[in-house]
C-alpha cells in the first residue's frame, strides 16, 4: 500500500479518510496561488494515487476557504524560473502547466474540487480537470489569463470540452471577466452550488465509492472518451503562449492592469 498522505508535503496538505483523499492547496499567505513548487507536488500526489488501489475518491480544496488566487507571477517572473518556463512551452509534449491539470483526468478515482473564495485562473483551469466542482456560493471565478496579455495554456483546450459552451468560453477567456457562482453554475464551469461545499463534496464521494471501483473507473474511461480531444490543441496553447510573450502587446497588458491610461499597439499576429 502506497500511503499517500505519509509524505511530507511544502505547499499541500494530505490526509485519508476512509479510502477518501483530501487534498488542500495550501499557501494561505499567497491565497493558494500556484507556484512551481506546488504544480510539481501537485503532480508528485496524483501520482501516488495512480498507484494506490485503496484510495477510492479524491476531494481537493484550497486553505484558508480560497481555493486559488492563480499561478504566482512573483515565482513565474523570476529569472530562475524564466529559462524554464520557456523550455516548458518549447519542447513538443506536455508542459508542467499542461499536465499539473491534465493529470487528474487520467486518474482512475473520480476527483472532486471544493471551490471557496477565489477560483481564478490557474485555480479555474486546474478545476476544470477535475470529474465534479462544488461551489460555496460567494466564490469568484475568471479565466484571468487576458489580463497579463497572455493566453490560458494549462490544459483549458481539453479540460473545457463538454463542459463549457464554446461561445461562452471564449467569452470569459477574451474578456478576463470575473464572475459570481450563479453565473458559473450557467455557464457550466461548476456542477453544483452548495453553502458547505466541503460536506456535499464528502457526500458525493460517499455514494460514488458505495459502487464498485472498477465500475468507476470504466464510467470515467467511457465519459471521458466521449469528448477526447485533438492533442494539437495542446501545441497550439504553448505556441500561442510564446507568441504572445514574445510580442509587443504583453507588457502593455501588465502596465494596463495598473494604469488604465495605457493604449495598446494594433494587433501584432494573425
């Protein structure tokens, strides 16, 4: 048996209840944002679920009731970490970005997010690879990316499919809009809306593993098919990505988000 919660966690919190695993997101004094340091711990416990055959379900939720606040751009902006992103969205499979969502589609355990306070953009596309989100009914959601001038590239091309309308996706991804639950709920970006998420998450899981693992894991196989995407999508995110950081408009977006006044240059690509 492959105990999960044993390791020693920096930037996540473990425990098992029950052949349920709760995994909380936890840098409470950077609201849960996404540094490095967590996609890569992140990936390291999916893992290590993969592996575990007594673990039957995944919850994960943020600290401190927020559940992530998006990447950190104080740890993505640092010239140690420049060289690497850039390699990231360079070599032709999966990027850390990609995978740290991606890789709870894969896992044979149904995976559940409790989603409170803020759910913005790295928090939003991470959600989105989960199997089921339950919202508290005052968090806040935003496909943030639009904001920095940059484009989503963490898997959104693929964790998207089926669940949100694609005119409504674009919508929220051009416009950087920050939006209450009620309009999640609409939009397709959440499954349910409950005052104690944690506790209808807990429940959700409860009647799923009343059922027989395999029979399970078969249901997530079969759904998940139904809305298998091109893997090109992928290449286009990252390609994009670098365009756009390459490009003349990207720091304008970051001046821009501080000081209104700024004008944009006319639109570099095509």
């Amino acid at each position: 048996m492959n105990n999960v919660a044993s390791y020693q966690y920096q930037t996540l919190q473990v425990s098992v209840q029950h052949g349920i695993l709760i995994l909380s997101l936890n840098r409470p004094d950077k609201k849960n944002a996404m540094s490095f340091a967590m996609m890569r711990e992140l990936i390291l416990v999916a893992k290590r679920v993969a592996a575990d055959k007594y673990i039957r379900a995944v919850i994960v939720d943020g600290s401190e009731h927020t559940f992530c606040s998006g990447i950190d751009l104080q740890d993505l902006n640092a010239p140690k970490n420049q060289a690497f992103a850039i390699w990231e969205l360079i070599k032709p499979w999966q990027s850390l970005f990609q995978k740290v969502c991606l890789i709870w589609q894969d896992l044979p355990v149904p995976v559940i997010g409790v989603l409170e306070g803020h759910c913005l953009g790295a928090g939003l596309q991470l959600a989105l690879a989960f199997d089921s989100r339950i919202s508290h009914p005052d968090c806040k959601f935003a496909i943030m990316e639009a904001k920095w001038g940059l484009v989503p590239d963490m898997g959104l091309s693929q964790s998207a499919v089926g669940i949100v309308r694609l005119d409504v996706l674009k919508e929220l991804a051009m416009s950087a809009r920050v939006i209450d639950s009620s309009t999640a709920l609409k939009a397709g970006l959440i499954s349910h809306c409950h005052k104690d998420p944690m506790a209808a998450a807990l429940a959700l899981s409860e009647e799923i593993i009343a059922r027989s693992p395999d029979a399970v894991l078969a249901s997530k196989r079969v759904v998940n098919q139904l809305y298998s995407p091109n893997p090109i999508s992928l290449y286009q995110e990252k390609l994009w990505q670098l365009k756009l950081m390459l490009g003349r408009n990207q720091k304008l977006a970051v001046k821009k988000a501080k000081e209104a006044s700024v004008k944009f240059k006319p639109r570099q690509f095509r």
